[in-house]
C-alpha cells in the first residue's frame, strides 16, 4: 500500500507575507504574536515556502487577519 502526497497550498506562503505585512509587523514581532516558541526564522521559512505552519499557527494567522482558515489554506479564496 502506498500513501499519496498531500497537496500543499500553494499560495499560503505569499498570504503568511501579506498578512503580516498587513499588520505592519517584523517577522520577529509576528513570532511573538503567533506565539512560536521557536525563533523568527520560522515565520521567514513560513514566507518562503520552505516550511509549513502547524494547524494552531494557521488558526492564529487566521485570527490576526481576521479571516477564517479555509481563505489561508485554499488557493481559490483570495485574501
């Protein structure tokens, strides 16, 4: 049995940049708004597409934007 990949939203990355932006914040002060117990570089990965935020940190992105989830996740929504 073979597991299928799951597809990944591709747009998340460039919503993640624009919402902080957004919110005028530094990647270091959006960390501390997420609540990351890890350093800035996480959110930087995040924008990069080279990392993918848990479900809680997209939940929390959500809030801060005001927005619900599904607009985050689903490349169709726009933010």
């Amino acid at each position: 049995m073979g597991r299928t990949r799951r597809r990944r939203p591709k747009k998340l990355r460039r919503k993640l940049l624009t919402i902080r932006q957004r919110l005028g914040m530094s990647q270091t002060q959006m960390a501390k708004s997420l609540d990351l117990a890890v350093h800035y570089s996480a959110v930087s990965n995040y924008e990069l597409g080279t990392r993918e935020p848990d479900l809680l940190t997209i939940l929390k992105y959500a809030e801060l934007a005001g927005v619900s989830t599904d607009v985050l996740i689903d490349d169709k929504r726009k933010l």
